[in-house]
C-alpha cells in the first residue's frame, strides 16, 4: 500500500494487533466488550458511521456504469484491490452495494483519496 509506512503493514501480520487490517472499512470502528452473564467478554464491532456524501469535484470523479461491472471490479479498476469496492459504495447514496453496477448506463461517484491509479481517469 503506497504512502504506508513497512512497520504498519507489518502489524496487520500479528494476529491480535488489531482486528482489521488498514484495507478495511472497518479499521477505524470502535470495538465494543460485552460481557456475558457468566463473565466471558465478547468482542464486537460498533456500528460504523458512513462518511458524508460530498459533491466536491476534487474529491471525486464521475464514472458510466457499462454492461456487466461489479462493485468488485470497480475497486480492483480504481484502487487496485477488488476489496476497496466499499470506498465506491461510501461515495454513492446506496443501500446495497450492487445497486452501484445495476443499471448500466448511470453514473456513480468514484473517491479519488487512496491508491487512485492516476491512467484511470474518466470524463
């Protein structure tokens, strides 16, 4: 991952370090413990604010969905990482994220923080 520095990634290597990796959307939410009747904690993830949908041009770039995309080849296309799909559906006022991709010819947001491949760019 560019721009990260070598002991970070390392740390997702170390089960434990911490529960998601920095790829994940997930990465920054709180971790919550319950505790059981019985006196086992239980882990568990808090529910995860979805950032605010900007208009912002410079924060992102239109994209026409064509016959046959995927929210997954969307994220492999502009991020590298077929796993980065959820930055797109962050971007987008979509429950599912398969509504992105289901009626080609639309037009979605595509977030240009992170890894953007710079030879992508669609207008």
């Amino acid at each position: 991952m560019a721009g990260t520095e070598p002991y970070e990634n390392a740390l997702d290597a170390i089960p434990g370090a911490h529960p998601y990796p920095r790829s994940s959307r997930y990465h920054d939410a709180e971790i919550g413990v319950h505790r059981q009747p019985d006196g086992t904690e239980v882990r568990y993830t808090k529910s995860r604010l979805l950032p605010p949908i900007t208009d912002d041009p410079e924060e992102t770039q239109p994209h026409t969905v064509s016959t046959g995309e995927r929210p997954d080849l969307l994220g492999r296309r502009y991020f590298g990482d077929p796993g980065q799909w959820w930055q797109i559906a962050d971007a987008n006022p979509v429950l599912d994220p398969r509504e992105l991709t289901a009626e080609p010819g639309s037009e979605i947001e595509i977030p240009l923080a992170g890894n953007f491949p710079q030879g992508e760019r669609r207008v």
